[in-house]
C-alpha cells in the first residue's frame, strides 16, 4: 500500500507564517520570503496533478477513465471534440467551463457537451472520489506529429506536475513521439512514466517482452519507467461482481500501472513537502521568532510544578469557563501522555500547538476574557509560534519548554477570564 504523505501541518505553519508577516513593513527580504512561503502553500494544498498525453487514439482518456474508476472522458474515434480535460475533487458533480482570460462558467453535475459548446480552453470536472483529493488528472487533446497540436502538448505539459506518455503498442513509441517528448523539460521527463496500451491485443501481447525490453533501454533520461497496459481488460476485471477479478487485474497490467503512477504521485508531493519544510526551518520559523520576541524567560526546571502550580492558583473555581476547557484540554494532553509511555515528543509538542492555536482563536473571536486583557489573545499567538518551533529541536528542554508555556498561559487565562479579577503581573510569553 502506498502512503500518501499528508501536509496539513506543513500548510498550516506555512498560514500562520504569512498571516503573521501580513502586515509587517514591506522590504525586499521579506516580498521575497512571501512569495516562496505563498508558492509552497498554493503547491501543497492541491492534488498533484498528473498529464495524459500521447498522439491521437492512443489510449489517454480510457487510461484516465480507468484510473478514475468512472466512465468520464469520451474515447473512440468518433467522439466529441474536446480541449484538455481535467477530472478534480468536489464535494458534488460539477463542470467548470474555463478560459485562460475569462471568468469561468460552472454546471452542476457533468456535462461535458454542454460545456464543450461553449468552446472553452479547457474544462474541470469535479467528482466525489476521496482519491482526486491527491491526485488529478489531466487529459490532453491528442497530439499530432506536424501540426498546431504537437505546441499545444507542450504547453499544456506545462500545467502538470507528473505526466504519463501514452503510446500505442501496435506501433510503439515512434519517432515523432520521441521528437516531440524530447522537447519536454527534463523536470517533468524525471516525473513521468511511458505506457505501452493495447498490450491486450494478441500481436502486442506477443511482442511485449521484446518491445518493452527495447523501450527499457531507451528510457534513461526519458522516462522512470515503461509499463505495458491492456486497458479495456483491466475496466472489465474491476468490474466484476460480486468483487474484482484481481488475478485480471495484475495479469493485464492494471495493477502495475495504478502502482506506479501513485508511486510517481507520492514521491512528488513528498519531495515537495521536504522542501517546504527545509524553508519553514530555516527561513520562516526564524523570521516568525524574530518578530514574536525573545523566547520566554520560564523555569524551565520547574516543569510539571509549573502547571501544577497555575492549577492550584486556578482553584478554587471562580466563574472562568474559558480556564475550566483550557485547563480540560491540558488534561487530555497528560492523560494521553500517561497511558502511552511512547508517545513522540514531536507528536507532544504539536497536541500542545493544536491546544494553544485553537484557544487564540476561541480568544480572539469571543468576548471571554477582561476587557483590560486585550493582550492575551496575541500571547496566545506568540505561544503557537513557539510551540511550532520547539518541534524542530532535539532532547527534553523543548518539552520543559513547552510545560513553562502551557503554565504561562494558564495563569494569563486565570487573571483574564475570571470575573473576579485579581491580576498577576503582566509577564509575557
Ligand atoms: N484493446 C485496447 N483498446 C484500447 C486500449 N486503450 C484504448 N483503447 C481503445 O482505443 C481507442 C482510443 O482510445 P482513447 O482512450 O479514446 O484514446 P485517446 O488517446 O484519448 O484519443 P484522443 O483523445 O482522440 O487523442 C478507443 O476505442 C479505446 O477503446 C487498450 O489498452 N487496449
Ligand atoms: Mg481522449
């Protein structure tokens, strides 16, 4: 099975980076900082896209159909003229009808005809299928070998992150083939994949080991790798009832080719993320620590007294609802911590980020707190930061820390949120 890497954290560190810096002094640095931090988020909160292209008929909608589990795309010889096609989550059917200049246009549910008569430059079509949520497909218009529509593949290869060349089995990658997917960026070549289709057919099938052979040769440079696929054989093995015939499935090369190509998927956003991740440590966790201040000066040996002493501060209970669920959720981190002796420090560290980022922003929505603590809210910001970048560092002391932090705040929420106001010093995170 293949792990999708997930990238919630990534992005919402990335967020939380550009909403702090959103209204700092602009200068070139931080345009600069910006810019990069808005790229990786944008990259990394879409599916990674992936290309079907091939000269005319040879197999780019079926393989596309057949990764979709749906019967989308229109396939044979006579169908209905279309530009690039790309198949996308949504939480309901939908057909978006798009120009490269102009606004768009939406339909519910699919309509394909409806929105090809509008002669778009290309056309979205969202499903309810949890797997587009990763990965979406990208069908081109076929290329010629001569014409206009050999440029068009080209620049339309420009949109997708992962490509895989259809090439027909019968005639197997044939020079313009080669002209044309030669002119393709090497970037995209390192991410893309070269199926042979029709290998069901009785004269592909019989060559295959050959043909493929001779494509494995060639392929360096060109392609990760040559898969054969026979793809109106592998639709038929997965949809037999009353359960898919696997042994069809993996015989007819299906099972190979959705490996691969979520192989192909995963490694990109997984080299996407690591570079994401490299910038937030070294760039933007640093530039957000520099404009939150200093670190806070706790005692870090107190540890665990620290807190246990803002709970007896806390008590008895005054009439201080936001300090009863700060300090019930606090409880829900120890109590996790003592049933499992092997929980990560990393995954303590962001149990105690995901506490503090909602608090600030249960702080900053509602009227729960003194109005003379106006302060709090941003306290509760800086602490997120921190809390962020504490899960970057190595040994105890972030997790000593991250206890002062969370003992920090418990005492500005019991001065601020009680009705009874009887104020600590103001110290600040
Ligand atoms: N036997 C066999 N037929 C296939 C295979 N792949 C596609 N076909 C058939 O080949 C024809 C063309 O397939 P399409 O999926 O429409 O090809 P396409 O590349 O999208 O074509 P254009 O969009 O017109 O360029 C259809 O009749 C398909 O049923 C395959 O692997 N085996
Ligand atoms: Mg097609």
């Amino acid at each position: 099975m293949i792990e999708f890497p997930g990238t919630e954290q990534e992005v919402r560190q990335l967020e939380r980076f550009l909403t702090a810096t959103e209204k700092e002094a602009p200068s070139a640095e931080l345009e600069e900082l910006r810019t990069r931090a808005l790229a990786h988020a944008e990259r990394l909160s879409n599916a990674v896209s992936i290309g079907f292209a091939g000269e005319f008929g040879a197999g780019k909608s079926s393989l596309a159909n057949m990764l979709a589990g749906a019967d989308i795309l229109p396939t044979g010889p006579q169908h209905l003229k279309l530009p690039l096609v790309i198949v996308a989550y949504a939480e309901a059917p939908e057909t978006t009808v798009g120009w490269w200049n102009k606004e768009p246009k939406v339909y519910s549910g699919i309509a394909l005809e409806k929105a090809a008569a509008d002669n778009p430059d290309f056309i979205s079509v969202g499903l309810n299928t949890p797997a587009l949520q990763e990965i979406s497909l990208f069908d081109l218009p076929g290329a010629g070998a001569l014409d206009d529509t050999y440029k068009q593949t080209l620049e339309l290869l420009d949109y997708v992150d992962c490509a895989i060349w259809c090439t027909n089995g019968t005639n197997a990658w044939r020079e313009t083939e080669r002209h044309l997917w030669s002119k393709v960026p090497q970037k995209l070549r390192d991410n893309s994949l070269l199926a042979v289709t029709h290998a069901d057919l009785p004269p592909v099938r019989d060559a295959l080991d050959r043909v493929v052979g001779r494509l494995n040769k060639e392929k360096d440079g060109m392609f990760r790798s040559v898969v054969p696929i026979g793809t109106p054989v592998a639709v038929k093995a997965m949809e037999q009832e009353p359960e898919p015939d696997f042994e069809l499935w993996e015989i007819c090369g299906g099972q190979n080719l959705a490996e691969q190509v979520l192989r192909l998927a995963s490694d990109h956003r997984q080299h996407d993320l690591e570079a994401a991740r490299k910038d937030l440590e070294q760039d933007f966790l640093p530039y957000l620590e520099e404009i939150s201040g200093p670190e806070p000066v706790a005692d870090v040996d107190a540890g665990g007294k620290a807190v246990h002493a803002s709970l007896e501060s806390a008590l008895p209970p005054l009439d201080n609802p936001i300090l009863e669920d700060w300090l019930a959720a606090i409880a829900s981190i120890y109590n996790d911590l003592r049933e499992s002796s092997e929980i990560e420090p990393a995954a303590f560290l962001q149990s105690c980020q995901e506490i503090v980022e909602d608090f600030a922003e249960r702080l900053d929505s509602g009227a729960e707190i003194d109005p003379e603590a106006g302060w709090i809210p941003a306290e509760f910001e800086k602490a997120t930061d921190l809390l962020l970048l504490l899960q970057f560092e190595s040994g105890d002391a972030p997790l000593k820390d991250a206890i002062s932090i969370l003992a920090q705040l418990s005492d500005n929420l019991a001065w601020a949120g009680s009705t009874v106001a009887s104020a600590p010093p103001r110290t600040g995170t």
